[in-house]
C-alpha cells in the first residue's frame, strides 16, 4: 500500500517562503514520478511542478522561477520550496506519485494513483 504524507503547509505573509515534504512509503520510490499539485477553493486541482526518476524537472508556467521541487531517493521525500509567494498561490498542496507515468502526461493529475491528503498554505496581502 502505497502512502503519502505532506507537511510543512502553514500562514505565510506575501513575498515568504514555504518548504513543503512529502514522504511516499510502501512503493518504489526511486522509480515513480512523483509531482506536487494545488487546488485552491472553488478552483480544479492544478499542476505545479513534477519529478521523475531521472530527475526532469517540469514547472507550471505561474511557478515564474519562483518554486524549487527537489527528490531524496534515500528517504522516499519530495520537497517544493517555494519562495516570493503571493496571494494566489493560496490553496491545498497535494502530492502525487505513480511508476506509470509517461512523460506527455505527467501534468496530468489523472495520471497519479497515489495522493497524499494536503496541506494547506495560506498567503496573507
């Protein structure tokens, strides 16, 4: 059984930083694609930003430079570090993981069997 946990979510004032982590246990870590998603309220879960086994990086084009994902195949994590947050990046952080992914899809949430539960991050004007 393949499970997700995040942390790190919280308040943060515009223009601070975040880090968020993501602990996948039960699967094989080292060669899923694991990737971070948002849905902020009333809004359909979005893509931020993916990794995969041979550590391609791809960003949602509002991340702006602004986000870091970063993978630790030693301790089954994902990290997004975010920086110079703003009001819109307000919203529920999920982590996805799955070993099926192909590359064309990978911003896809369809593409993701296994999800954590959220964290929250919440950005003040």
């Amino acid at each position: 059984q393949v499970q997700l946990v995040e942390s790190g979510g919280g308040l943060v004032q515009a223009g601070g930083s975040v880090r968020l982590s993501c602990e996948v246990s039960g699967g094989t870590f080292s060669r899923s694609t694991t990737a971070w998603f948002r849905q902020a309220a009333g809004k359909e879960r979005e893509f931020v930003a993916v990794t995969d086994r041979y550590r391609r990086h791809a960003y949602a084009d509002f991340v702006k430079g602004r986000f870091t994902i970063s993978r630790d195949n030693t301790k089954n994590t994902i990290d997004l570090q975010m920086n110079s947050l703003e009001p819109e990046d307000s919203a529920i952080y999920y982590c996805a993981a799955d070993t099926n992914v192909i590359l064309s899809n990978r911003r896809n949430p369809a593409a993701y069997d296994y999800w954590g539960r959220g964290t929250q991050v919440t950005v003040s004007s």
